[in-house]
C-alpha cells in the first residue's frame, strides 16, 4: 500500500490548469514559439505535477511529462504544441489516478499510522520483538482494521507474558515451543502461591519489590485472558472501535508498566528514582 499526503495534490493538479490558463491568454500567434522567459515557470510547474505522479507511481504520466521536459530545451516548441502536452497529461493523469483506491485517515488517528515507538520509548528499548505488532496495531486502528488491531495487540501481550514468565523462572519448564496463555498462566500463579507459603516450599523472593509487582501482574493477565485473549480467538467476534481504542489503551499502560520493571528477557529491577 502506498502511502501519500493530500498537500502535493493540492499542490499539483491545480498547476495543470494554470498552465492552461497563461497558454490560453498568451496574445501571440498559436504556431509561435513558447517564450524563453516562460520556460522557467512551465519546468517548475511540470516539476511539481511530477513529484505528485512519482509518489503515485504513475508511469505513463511520468514519462509523458519527461518527453515535455525535453521539448522545453527545442526553440521551436511551439505553443499549440505545448497546449496539446498539457491536455494529454491532465487527462493520463486523470486516467490513472482513476484506477487506483484512495483511503484517508481521519484527522487525530495520523499518530497511529505514523509513529515507531506508539508504546513509549521504554517499551521500545526493553521489547524489541514487540515493536513490529505495536506498528501493525496502530495501522490497524488508523485505517478501521479493529478486530486486526486487537489480534496484534494479543501478540504484543504475548510477549509480555513470557517475559514475566522469565523473571518467576517458569519458561524452562515448559516444553512446548509455543505454549497457551493457560499453561504459563498456570504454572506463573504456582509458582507465586509457593514463594508466599513456607509451608508449601522453601522458594522465596528476591525482594518485596519484586513480590508486589508479580502479585499485581498476575491478576491482569489472567482478566486479559478472559475478557480479550479467548474470545479475539473466535471467528464470531468482531471489535468495534471504542472496544479497540479500550484494549488498545489499557494494553498500552500495561506494556509501559512492564517496562519500567521487565525487559523482555525476564530480569526484574526496580523502578529507578525519579
């Protein structure tokens, strides 16, 4: 999919029937020459049209619009002649702009398509394998893909999950090369009830820091499992935006929050004083 900005249109085609118009009222004879001191004004104007043909990928236009640049250096281009070029770009480049597909981003949703780090710098750094579903999540968004944005944001949360199923020591225990949220989930609340009962054995945590932040994770994901995980799994949901926009801001703060203790290799530090 290409992307393209409405500020060159609105830049180019107008110059199109500009040049039209100084053609048009020129007072000397049709066969005359094109005047040398116009020339300058008309490479600029095709210039301009071009660019806007080159993010287009226009190819009939462009080299339509390069035969004309060529005959601009002949001292007899002759003004019907130039009125001739003129039309018959204008209309190639109507004809071809009439096969293509536009789609706009509505206004405040451009951040979405445009931006690397959406989840913070942060995020960014400590879960590089997260950043290419975090972009794909936010293009969804901006272009009305929801159900597709809530699928990547699931990936993202993913990432997540075995990241903290490091830092509880759990991952090794695991077999299976892409286990479920279940099983993780499963053997992550284990192992958080035997460091929090003596009784049970004689694992402990390497710090309080550390035990609050694995107890206030572990509810999340379990909710995240329930509420988005599971359902986003069948072919019968399909999100709206307000619902995305929901998930996609809650699993953003979540991600931040993870950050500022994980990274994605599971090792826990504190949170640095401000």
């Amino acid at each position: 999919m290409l992307r393209v900005y409405a500020k060159p249109f609105l830049e180019a085609l107008p110059r199109l029937s500009y040049m039209q118009g100084l053609l048009q009222g020129f007072k000397i004879p049709r066969d005359s020459p094109l005047p040398p001191d116009k020339k300058p004004e008309f490479r600029t104007c095709i210039q301009i049209v071009r660019n806007c043909c080159e993010e287009l990928k226009l190819n009939n236009s462009i080299m339509l619009i390069d035969r004309i640049k060529k005959d601009f250096d002949s001292p007899i281009y002759r003004i019907d002649s130039v009125i001739q070029d003129i039309t018959a770009l204008e209309e190639s480049v109507v004809n071809e702009i009439s096969t293509r597909v536009f789609l706009t981003v509505p206004f405040g949703k451009a951040e979405y398509l445009e931006k690397q780090n959406l989840f913070g710098d942060v995020v960014f750094d400590k879960f590089p394998s997260a950043i290419f579903d975090i972009e794909e999540a936010g293009k969804c968004f901006a272009i009305a893909r929801y159900t597709a944005c809530v699928m990547h944001l699931q990936r993202v949360m993913e990432i997540g999950l075995k990241s903290f199923g490091k830092c509880l020591g759990i991952m090794n225990l695991i077999t299976t090369p892409q286990p479920s949220w279940n099983i993780v989930l499963d053997k992550t609340r284990k192992e958080i009830r035997e460091r929090n009962d003596n009784n049970i054995s004689a694992k402990i945590w390497a710090s309080n820091k550390e035990k609050e932040f694995c107890e206030d994770v572990q509810p999340f994901l379990e909710a995240v499992k329930i509420a988005w995980r599971n359902p986003s799994m069948h072919v019968d949901i399909i999100y709206s935006e307000e619902i995305a926009e929901d998930i996609y801001i809650a699993i953003r703060r979540f991600m931040k929050q993870l950050a500022e203790h994980l990274n994605e290799k599971g090792k826990f530090q504190k949170k640095p004083r401000k």
